[in-house]
C-alpha cells in the first residue's frame, strides 16, 4: 500500500494508529486524522461521483468548503449519517465511511454514461424536458427524478443519540480562532468583557499554526510559534471561554447566535456510547467579533474536476499540518502569490512541483524565495486542459495574449499527479451578511467585503478582507480597541514580516482555443453545474443573480456554492458586460454548514415533543380502555370499547344508553374563565352577542363570541356565581385564544372597565352526567339537594358538598337530554368520577367519548366552533338569529353583522341534510351539487358534520349550503368517486325540536 | 431574535412575546353611526411600513400586558417600549 505520509508534525500522533473502513475496504491513519487526510496518506483521491454527469471525483479542500468528499458514515438504520465532509469529519477508531452517489461503486459507476450525453442535458434539463405531456409528471418523470437524485440515505429509524441545548450570554463572542479572533479574544478578556471565543475546528490557530516559511515572522519567529504562545497565553485568562470543535450555524438579529458543539462525533463508538453527541448554543452577545477567515478559491479551466486537483492551500495544510503529501509530482496554478508558500513547504520536503501563473510577471520576496531555490515557474501562462480518469495524469498549458483573453503559441503538455490552483481568496462574509449588514466590492482583487461593522458586531481579518498578516494584526488591534473602547497597547510594539504581496491576476473563466461548448469548466462541483451553463442561462434571458442560481442550480448543493459563486458572478458579470460589484450576492442564509435534526429538536422528542394534558380522570378513562383523541394538547377519551367493539359499534352503544338512561362525559378540558369585578356582566354584554345584565345569579346562559369582522368565534356556557362574579366555559379549543382576546380588548380598548380574568381550566374537573336516570343519579350524590325542576331547573346553578368537599352543579345539556357538570376540584376529580360511576352502575350509567358527544348533539343541531363553522360563518348563517341581540347598542362584531357582505342572501347557511338511503352515512367534507351534468360543476358547500344516529335510526349530517336557509326539501347531490348520493335539505335539529327530554 | 423590553419585566427574549399588529387603531365608540367603507377602513386596514413603525405587543408567556412598541422595520431595531394608554413618544413619526 502506497504511504504518503512524508514527514512528522506535531498534530498527528503517530504512536495512535487508528483503523477504519472505506467503502468496505480497512486502511490506517493515526489519531489527529481527518477522514480526508487518512484517505490522502493512503493514496486515495477519488471520492465520489458527481451528481449529474457522475464524473469521478476527488478531495479538493480541507474544511467546511468541500463539495466533493461528502461521505456516508456508518450503516446502521438509525445512526447512518449522509452527506458529511471527509475533510472536517476527525478520524477515530472503528470509523466507517462509504463515497455516496455512484452505483455499483465509485469506480466503476454506471451513471458515468452521463458525462458522454452531457450535450443533451444542459442547464434547465429537468424544467425543459420533462414538461409535456402533463400527466407524465406524476406517474412517469417524478419517480425517475427522485429514484436519480439525492446524495446520501437518510436513516430510516429514530436517531438513539442524545443532543443537548444551552442558553449562554456574554458581554463578547468572537467567531474563530485563527489569529485574529485570538487577539480579539486576549484583548476583550483582558480588558474585563466576559468572553466567549468558538471555533469548529479541533485547535485553535487557524491556517496560521502550521504555518512555517520563515520568510514571514512575528517578533522573530516563525508566525506559527509566536501564535502558539498567544494561545498559551488566552488559555490562562479567567473570563475567557474557549470552545473547539463548536461552529456558528446562525447569526440572527440582536446579536442571537446558534452554534453547534460536537462532543463526540471524533470518539470511537464504544466512547460515544450516553454522552450528550451535539450541543446547541443560543447565544446572546453585547458584541460580536466575526474573524471566520477566508476561503481559497479555485480557477475555472477545462476539466478542472478530476480527481488529483485541489486547493493549493489545502495541499499545504496537508503537508505541513498532517504531513500528507497530495503527490509526488505536483503542478501549482495560480494567480496570486499564496500558492508560493505551498511550493516552498513542498520543495522543502522534497516534493518536486512546479508553478503556473497567470501573472505576467511578480518580484515578492516569496517569489524570489522560490526561484532561488530553483523551482520552475509559468509565468503568464495558463492551464487549458487536463487528463486522466480516474485521477489526473497530465495537463496541458499555454501561453496567455497581452490582454489575457486569448491563448497564444503552443501547448505544453505537463505530467503530473496532482495539481494545485489558487484563485486569490474569498472573505467569509457569511455572519456578516446573516446578521443584516450588507457588503462592498473591492475591484482590485475581485472581493464582497462587509460594509459597514455596527457598534454590536465588527468583522477582523481575512473576512474583512486583510489578507496578510502584518495587515491583519495591525488592523484587528485598532478595530477592537475602537470597537470595544478600549485602549490595549499589547500589540504595540510587534514586529511583523511577512513577504507575501497582494498582487493577483483576476480572469474568472480562463482562456481556452477550444470553443466553450466541447469544454467542462466546472463552477459547482457538487452540483456539475459549468460555465457553459452559466453563459447558456444569460443567453436564454435570465439576469438577476437568483434566478440564474436557481435554473442552473450553481450554489444550490450541500455546500451552498462556498467555492463557486465568486466565479458565478464574475462570468455573469464579464458575459454582461457589467462591474460584478452591481450584481450584488445570492443571500447566504443559515446554516453555515449543515445541522442535524437532532441538534436543533434537543431534548424534545419522544414524550417531549409536545406538551401533554391530562384530566384528573384520566387514569381511569385508561384502565377502563379508552380510545384517546387529541384535542389541542389534551387527550380525551375518544369512545370505550368493549368486547372488541369497533368504534362505530361503541359509539351507537354509547350514544343509546345516553339516551336511554344516562352517559357520563369527562369535560373537564373545557376552557373556564372566572370572571369577577363590578363590571363583570357589562363585560359580559360587550364580548357576547346577547345580553347578559338581567341574568339571575345562580342562572346559566349560552353565549356566542364573534370577531369584530362578525364570524363567530367560539361559544360557552356562563354562570353568574353572585352579583360580580361569573364562571365563563369555553370550547377546548379555543380557551387560550378566547383568553387572550379578553385580555386584549380589557387591556386596550376599554381599560375603565372594573373586571379581573383568571383562567381556572385546571382548577376543576367536570363530569357530566345525562340522560333520563341522570336526576336519580345526582339524588344519590347530593341526597340533601332539592333536584326538583322548581328548585333547579334547566340553566340553573346549585353549589353542594360531596363529603365535605365543595362542587359546582350547573344543570346545562349539550346532549339535549336533562344534565347535570358536576365541577370539583382538580385534585379530587378522580374520586369524583369514580363516585359517580358507583352511583350510576344500577342505571347503566355509560362513560361516553368525544364521538359520542358530537353525534348527541348533532342530533339536537347543536353547532361545535370550529368543525361546524370555519371563521366565514356568522351566527345568521348558523340560522342562531336568535341569539343575537337587537337592543344592544354595541358587542365585538356587531357592526359587521350588516355589512353588505354578511347580509347577502346567498351565503353559505348551515342547514340538515337527510340522505335518502338512511343508511347512507355521508362522509366529513364530502362537496354539495344540485347538478352534476352541467360543468364546470358549481358547487354549494360541503358536509360539515356527520353521523348515524342509533337513537332515530338512520343517517343524519349538519352541512353548509349556498342560500341554505330557503332550500328546505329541496332534493341536492353529494358526488362521491363511484356514485353519487341524493340527499335532501332538512331542518338543522333531528331530535326532540320542543325540548321535551330537558325537563323529561 | 428580538431583545425586547418588557416596560412590565424588563429584557426579555422574544419567543415570550406575541404580536398584535399596528399599534394606536383605536375602536370607535360608535359602530353604528359608521358606514359600511369608514368600518372597513378601522377593520381591515393595517400599514405596512417600510421604516419606523408602531406596534402591539404582548408578553404572552410573561406578565400577560399589552404595550406599545416602535421599530424599524428596515432593521428590526426596536427604538422605544411604551405601555397601553401612553402617547407615542414624539420624537418618531
């Protein structure tokens, strides 16, 4: 096996050989390893395959920017992770990886047909191929689509690791630990700010801790010694917290920042095994300090994706950081000065490379530094091709015409087995941008830079654009102290050499003889998206920026374009003839690399997902086998089962017994709100839409809510207890809202008002007990209450002791039987039922759900908020006239009520419907026609409510209709898929229409 | 993720708060006498402001009160709290 690892370094602790398993295959590397440093020590290169040609692909970078060494680790269901970078994934024993998006393997891949049809599936394939015939999208294009695209494979079973929040709050968070956020760091913890310095990677330093040219010094050592020491330093400040391995995923408004912690992500499994895996960080900062660096970006040439080619600083950060060599015989391209040091670090250990540069000519002390130790330099060349399948072999170069536009002379033909390009490099604007600031252009090296820095957050270093390190030092120290207003003189007298110049030769899309269209010059590697594309998306009209990125899907994969969008805008801006300043930048939206489910959701899974409530009553409802049905967070008994019943069958048993003798319903989930206060029924008058000052204390009332735009809102019982005291039911629901909305208009519009509002939902649990035996059931509870109709009639109150503890007793039905709630408090409810049950057995007292309560009432054309209205229905058109009062001078929503929109005639009305098969059950939703011949066909409205009801013996349904209310006998039709069902318009109440059972 | 100052509890984020849209929409006395445009108009009628803008708020999962908020909307910066019933600080407009 080929051994690329040259040399020694201090990061790589070679007495920790670390084993893993690349697609199936077991290698070595040593701990300190990323995943794409162990692959390059072993001689691999090739990766993956691209996504839409599946061209071979290899390892270009060594950070957050790489597009092609996205890898799927481990295989298990539930852990298997996609689409995680090799280059920031740490080595750790036991490690499996396997390359993604090739079949059957990444070396041989089937897809690679792809790259040979290339000409037929240009930028916009998809939106221009797969369009006509319409009906083909669903069955045919859509399943090939989804079975062709996508990176990795999802876990298909819940995630068993644990993740974990955090709310922090510092007076400074500095984002990287390269040098500028270390200073940062020392001179705001120094000077008293409480301090908070995260970087992603394992160690502080940035590019600068391996750095080791020793033509570039601070205080007369190497840059990377003396940062060394800085570290050492920070280390020891008390308000400085340091974390590693910790990334900021987002930057929002008032400086509230998400950051991720990997804890365990780089143990071996066996170590991984109860500990927290990710942290995430909400943090709010006073101030921030972006310092997130820049990133190098690649040039744009003729097939400059294969395997073998990467970033000239990467190849650097290899060698000198994990001491891998990319190659043996290394071709460095570039246009700028940097890619020198990287040639120096390799001539020094032995490599042999050569330089292309774009730059006709350059004198930096770097450049001397590399023609004296002899090695061979291009300049004013440029590479116009490469080759090699599987992994680059050679290229070829040219010389470039004065203006740079052409190439001239002839081509030499260059072996190599891997080659280097540097573009210049990118500020990382990314938190700059997210957190609202816009940016510059800076023409004379092509870079969006921040504009303006806030007094709450200020960007240093290479993402401001101060790309070398005397430059970078000295502009941080006055920045934070201006920033912070400080006045630190520790970096006063430093000394800084660095033979580095900024002098670059910007061409986005290289010259080449060979016409655009027969070349490959990638821009998104991962999503292979070329300059061809980009030229073919102008051509085709589009111009904005986003629209270009959208139709040839530059900057759209897992990378989000970290490495392409420069060269993007700058081709669009050279093909349009416009300053690439002008276009401005697609938006960098969070997150900066992506976040798994499990760091955002935290702790909240499983049973904590959401919040659930539960009655008093409710280990009862479950040792008696109730079915539950959430409604809004609480759980209520749906129907009972018994003997294997289904639900139907439960429910018609369950509604005839109510009916026949009685049925107890748990309702304690109703909203109740205790109103009190001497305005409290001038409250009551202004927030429902009848009247309530002449009602008796001890007398119940049903009130419909509306909204000031007329539609009815929600619906209740209230109680008056005494003179200013009123007990106020809502639906379940709705009690939170209903709340709120009091609260509101108390608060704002009528402030004068003397009315105190208390939410008591869990304060008291409820049973209702109904049905003809309910009033024996009641006597043998309350023995000492008078239950005559005289005494307690129908909507009456009546407080009386249960042993000793105090209940309420409203007489109200919702069932129309005769009924009594029973309210006791929440922490005797349980007792409370169980009595009742006790008291009823000999009456077939009947513990009924939710079902049943919705088919009782529904016989008795009782409407429920929110099934049977949908907030466009005024009480006229739920045919409630009645309980809308003329004589008030205002409530919430009168004044709509005759609008000349809700007094149309032809709204939609609640009305009966009766099927003409009575067994016919209709179904929830189910359109309402009168025609079904004439189309398009006009549709009337649509079944709200329906049932079949034991107790009348056929099928019965509440439904909305176009003029409704005039439509009584009138015969209308409900198409279903295979038939359609004839019904006719009824009256809204099915059962007992005088009210008889009430006072049976 | 606003900061907002609860004129009631002091600096609180802001997923304890609700909005409750434009502030100083006062509910006319008497509905009645208005016709079907001028209800309209108090109805459904809301600004939608580029720049300075007043606003309800309410500390929902806090002290429950209502108060009034100006912010610009051009970037989320909130430049004044003030309670229910206050006038509008005069220097905004």
């Amino acid at each position: 096996m080929p051994n690329y690892r040259i040399h020694k370094t201090e990061y790589i602790d070679e007495t920790k050989r670390v084993s893993f398993k690349y697609d199936g295959k077991t290698y070595f590397g040593y701990e300190g390893d990323t995943l794409a440093s162990a692959l390059l020590a072993n001689g691999i290169h090739l990766v993956g395959r691209s996504f839409k040609y599946h061209r071979p692909r290899g390892i270009v970078s060594c950070g957050a920017e790489e597009p092609n060494a996205i890898c799927q680790i481990g295989s298990k269901k539930d852990l298997t992770e996609p689409n995680v970078r090799a280059t920031e994934l740490e080595l750790y024993e036991g490690l499996e990886a396997s390359s993604q998006n090739c079949w059957p393997n990444v070396k041989f891949d089937i897809g690679g047909i792809n790259n040979f049809i290339s000409p037929l599936i240009p930028a916009g394939f998809y939106y221009k191929t797969f369009m006509w015939p319409k009906s083909f999208w669903k069955k045919v294009y859509e399943p090939l689509i989804r079975l062709s695209a996508g990176l990795g494979k999802s876990p298909t079973e819940p995630d068993p690791d644990i993740y974990d929040h955090k709310y922090v709050h510092y007076d400074v968070l500095v984002i990287g630990g390269g040098v500028s956020g270390i200073i940062a760091a020392k001179m705001a913890a120094k000077n008293n700010f409480k301090t908070l310095l995260v970087d992603d990677k394992k160690i502080l330093g940035g590019s600068t801790i391996y750095q080791n040219n020793d033509s570039i010094k601070i205080d007369d050592k190497l840059s990377s010694e003396w940062l060394k020491n800085e570290i050492q330093e920070i280390k020891k400040l008390s308000n400085l917290t340091i974390k590693t391995r910790t990334s900021i995923a987002a930057y929002h408004g008032y400086n509230f920042l998400l950051a991720k912690e990997n804890l365990t992500d780089h143990l071996p499994e066996e170590k991984k095994k109860n500990k927290i895996r990710q942290r995430l960080w909400k943090i709010r900062a006073k101030k921030v300090v972006i310092a997130t660096g820049s990133i190098e970006r690649p040039l744009v040439f003729n097939n400059n994706d294969r395997p073998g080619i990467l970033l000239s600083n990467s190849i650097n950060k290899y060698l000198d950081y994990y001491g891998v060599t990319c190659g043996e015989n290394i071709i460095l391209f570039t246009n700028n000065d940097s890619a020198y040091e990287t040639s120096i670090s390799l001539h020094k250990k032995g490599i042999k490379n050569i330089i292309v540069d774009l730059r006709k000519s350059a004198s930096s002390e770097l450049i001397k530094q590399a023609e004296s130790l002899g090695i061979k330099i291009y300049f004013n060349h440029v590479v116009t091709n490469t080759f090699g399948y599987r992994k680059i072999n050679s290229l070829e170069i040219m010389k470039l015409s004065e203006d740079g536009n052409t190439t001239v002379g002839n081509k030499i033909r260059l072996s190599c087995d891997c080659l280097g390009m540097s573009g210049g490099w990118t500020p990382m604007v990314h938190m700059h941008t997210q957190s609202g600031g816009k940016l510059d252009f800076r023409d004379e090296d092509q870079v969006f830079l921040p504009k303006e820095n806030s007094e709450d957050q200020i960007s240093v270093g290479s993402c401001n654009g101060d790309f070398d390190l005397e430059n970078i030092i000295d502009k941080t120290v006055n920045k934070i102290n201006k920033f912070l207003d400080i006045d630190n003189q520790d970096y006063q007298d430093t000394n800084i050499i660095c033979s580095k110049e900024n002098d670059k030769r910007n061409i986005w899309l290289l010259p080449n003889k060979i016409p655009l269209g027969k070349t490959k010059c990638f821009i998104d590697f991962q999503n292979d998206s070329t300059a061809k594309d980009i030229k073919l998306a102008l051509t085709e009209g589009f111009r904005s920026i986003e629209h270009v990125k959208r139709y040839t899907t530059t900057g759209m994969a897992t990378d989000q374009g970290k490495l392409s969008n420069m060269h993007a805008l700058g081709i669009i801006a050279d093909t349009a003839g416009v300053k690439m300043g002008t276009l401005g930048t697609t938006t960098f939206r969070p997150p900066f690399t992506p976040l798994t489910f499990g760091t955002l959701v935290g702790r909240n899974v499983g049973k904590f997902f959401e919040v659930v409530r539960k009655t008093s009553m409710h280990e009862w409802h479950v040792e008696n086998n109730a079915e539950f049905e959430n409604v809004g967070q609480w759980k209520r008994p749906w129907y009972y089962p018994k003997n294997g019943e289904n639900m139907h069958d439960a429910v018609q048993r369950e509604s005839k017994a109510a009916r026949d003798s009685a049925g107890i319903l748990d309702a304690s989930t109703l909203g109740k709100i205790d109103i009190q206060g001497t305005d409290a029924s001038e409250f009551l008058n202004r927030v429902y839409t009848n009247a309530w000052s002449k009602l008796a204390i001890g007398k119940c009332r049903y009130g419909l809510m509306l909204n000031e735009d007329g539609m009815v809102y929600d619906d209740g019982v209230t109680t008056r207890i005494s003179e200013n005291h009123y007990l106020m039911t809502t639906t379940t629901g709705g009690a939170a809202n209903v709340l709120s909305k009091l609260e509101d208009y108390l608060q704002t519009e009528w402030p004068e008002l003397d009315v105190y509002l208390t939410s008591v939902t869990d304060h008291y649990s409820t049973a209702s007990i109904c049905g003809p035996n309910s009033k024996k059931i009641l006597n043998k509870l309350f023995p000492n209450l008078d239950l005559s109709d005289e005494n307690f009639p129908h909507m009456s109150f009546k407080e009386d002791k249960l042993e000793n503890i105090n209940c309420r007793i409203m007489r109200i039905s919702f069932t129309g039987e005769q009924s009594y709630e029973i309210n006791i408090e929440s922490k005797y409810g349980h007792s409370l039922w169980k009595m009742c049950i006790e008291a009823g057995k000999e009456f077939n007292l009947t513990p009924y759900g939710t079902e049943t309560m919705h088919l009782l009432r529904a016989e008795k054309g009782f409407i429920i908020v929110g099934q049977d209205t949908d907030g466009t229905m005024t009480p006229s058109d739920l045919q409630m006239d009645w309980i809308v009062s003329k004589k008030k001078f205002d409530f919430i929503g009168k004044r709509s009520l005759y609008r000349s929109d809700t007094v149309r005639e032809d709204r939609k009305q609640l009305v009966g419907l009766l099927t003409d098969d009575p067994k016919e059950i209709l179904e929830e939703g189910a359109q309402i026609v009168s025609d079904v011949k004439s189309k398009p066909i006009d549709m009337l409205g649509h079944v709200t409510s329906s049932y079949f009801s034991p107790n009348l013996n056929k099928s019965i349904a509440l439904a909305v209709v176009r003029s409704g209310k005039t439509m009584k006998g009138q015969k209308l039709i409900i198409p279903m898929e295979n038939k359609n069902i004839n019904v006719t318009v009824s009256d809204t109440i099915f059962l007992d229409k005088e009210n008889k059972r009430l006072n049976a | 993720m606003f900061l907002i100052n609860c004129p009631f509890c002091g600096e609180r984020d802001q997923s304890e708060f609700s909005s409750g849209g434009e502030a100083h929409i006062v509910r006319p006395k008497q509905p009645t006498e208005l016709s079907d445009d001028e209800w309209a108009e108090y109805l459904f009628m809301r600004k939608n402001i580029k720049g300075i803008q007043f606003e309800r708020w309410n500390h929902v999962h806090g002290c429950r009160k209502w108060f009034n908020v100006v912010r610009d909307t051009s970037n989320d910066k909130i430049l004044s709290v003030y309670k229910m019933g206050e006038k509008p600080p005069v220097n905004y407009k």
